[in-house]
C-alpha cells in the first residue's frame, strides 16, 4: 500500500458552516427580539425592520451591479445588517432616515471597502452612529411605555438619562428594565430576549462567550468602582445587543482568545467613562467602533506564534 503525500493550499481543515448558514443563525437569534419589540412598540417594529432589510438587500444588489461584483445578497448579511440597524433605531423615527441609514450601511462602509470581510468597522454600528449625528433630536426620541405598551405621540427619557441626569426616583423596576418595558431603541429594550438570542449563537458555536462576557462584566466591575449602580449598566442602553450582536462581528472583532478578552474589556471601559463622565448617556455604540479601529493593533499584538516559529 502506498501513502501519497498531496500538498494543497491552505485551509486544510474545513468545515460545513458557510456564511448563509452563520447569517441565518444570527437572524435565528434577533427572532426573540423582534418578537418582543412587536409586543411592547406594536406594528410599527415590523414595517422599521421589514424596510431596512429590504433598503440593505436592494442597496447592496445596486452597489455590487456597479461595481461588477458577484451577487452576495443571497449570503443574508444584507438582511442581517438591516435587522441590527432596525434594532439599534427608535420605533417612531421617519422611515426615510431609516433608508439613508441603510445606505451608509451597505454602500459607505460595507461595499466601498471590498464587502463582506473588508469592512473596518461593523456597518450597523456605523450607520447608528451617523444617523446619530446626522438627526439627533429624531434619534434621542423615545416613546414611553406604560403598563407594558408604548404609547403613541407621548415622549420620555431612557433610564441611562435619568440616571446621568440625577433623576433616579422614577426609574423602571429592574423587572421593566430585564423585560424590555422601557423607553429605548426598539430592539434593545428587552434584555431576557437578547439574553437568549445570545445563548442560542453560543450553543451553536457562531460566536464565543468571550468578548460578551469579558464586556458585560466590565461593565459591572466599573459601574461598582464608578459608583452607579451595576445592574442598571448592565439592562440599560445597548450593553446586550452590542454584546452578543455587534461586538462579536467575525471582520471587526479579534482573532484570538486572549484578544477577544482586550476587545470586550475596552468596550466596557469606553462605554462607562463615556456614560459616567461624557455629556451622552450612552456609550456603547462608539466603543464598539472605536474598538473596532484598534482590533488590527490587537491581532498583531496577541498574534500566535508560528509552531516551531523564533520567538520575536
């Protein structure tokens, strides 16, 4: 018997997952989510999130038309970026904007930049933050919710505003703040959906629990050394969603272990001095990005070195 040594080019191990099918968990994964954000804000979450999925799809099948490249809608990372920027936008704001969101999104810092796997930094964090400076009085609009339930035409602050604003006697309950029955954006109101959102990507093995746990309980260790109190960090703003969603972006996130556990503990450490000492109430998205700039830095940094390699 003969053994054959056949030489190939790297991977030389491979596995069945494919970008479609990872898509398709992480949609899998919003699906409590949205769910829940129908619940509490009505039928307006659906027709925010049907329309940004639709707005991302048909921007990114225009933008690689032009630019002649090979169709990639049928991947469903359009679909997903456009259900995280729903999530990460108020319920109530003007479909248009949402749409000019979309279109930064995809075109800007997706598609410009190569596609998927070019990007420097995660499309829907991007776009949040743009449309942040570009409309921010629509963009720090909340409906308040009563008994459960927005309601319609009545305005309130979230409770990481009442808490920089020292308004702290009509907080929500820690149950409305775990529940999701709070002002916020639509989709990241509800911490026990996104809880199991987050475990189901853990499960299937789409992410790992490393960069969520290492920014979530840096979250909670530097709200105790802040002086606020830790468990209304941890519910309140988009600490959840950009954990387990936005974080973890396989392109913008490190490689390694040890790297992943950096990443996270910047985010915490950026959102936190942003939410105690900035004149924002919220911190999360721009630590996402911001960390998202150095995870190249990062990478080199922890890098693993080559078996048999010189130590350097």
């Amino acid at each position: 018997m003969s053994n054959k040594l056949i030489v190939s080019a790297s991977p030389h191990i491979r596995d069945c997952a494919t970008t479609s099918t990872i898509m398709r968990d992480v949609l899998i994964a919003l699906a409590p989510a949205m769910i829940a954000a129908t619940l509490i804000f009505g039928f307006r979450a659906i027709l925010m999130t049907a329309v940004c999925v639709l707005a991302c799809i048909v921007f990114e099948y225009a933008t690689e038309r032009v630019l002649g490249r090979e169709n990639t809608i049928s991947d469903l990372s359009a679909a997903v970026t456009g259900v995280i920027l729903s999530f990460n936008l108020p319920v109530q704001l003007p479909i248009w904007m949402a749409v000019v969101g979309c279109f930064f999104a995809i075109v800007i810092v997706k598609q410009l930049f190569g596609g998927i796997g070019n990007n420097f930094a995660n499309p829907a964090i991007a776009a949040r933050i743009f449309l942040l400076l570009s409309f921010s009085q629509p963009m720090t609009s909340w409906l308040a919710v009563e008994n459960g339930k927005a309601v319609e035409g009545v305005f309130g602050a979230t409770p990481l505003a009442q808490i920089a604003a020292g308004e702290t006697a009509n907080l929500p309950s820690l149950m409305d703040m775990f529940l999701g029955t709070r002002g916020g954006c639509m989709g990241e109101t509800c911490a026990l959906a996104l809880i199991i959102g987050g475990v189901y990507l853990i499960w299937r093995k789409v992410i790992t629990i490393t960069i969520p746990l290492s920014f979530i309980g840096g979250v909670f260790v530097l709200s105790l050394l802040f002086g606020v109190d830790p468990m209304y960090q941890v519910l309140g703003g988009g600490l959840m969603i950009g954990a387990f969603f936005m974080a973890t972006d396989y392109t913008t996130s490190p490689i390694t272990e040890k790297g992943k556990i950096i990443f996270g503990l910047g985010c915490a450490l950026i959102t936190m001095v942003i939410r105690v000492f900035g004149s924002y109430p919220e911190g999360v998205s721009y630590s996402i990005l911001l960390m998202n700039i150095v995870t190249p830095h990062i990478n080199r940094m922890v890098r693993n070195k080559a078996f048999g390699g010189v130590q350097q």
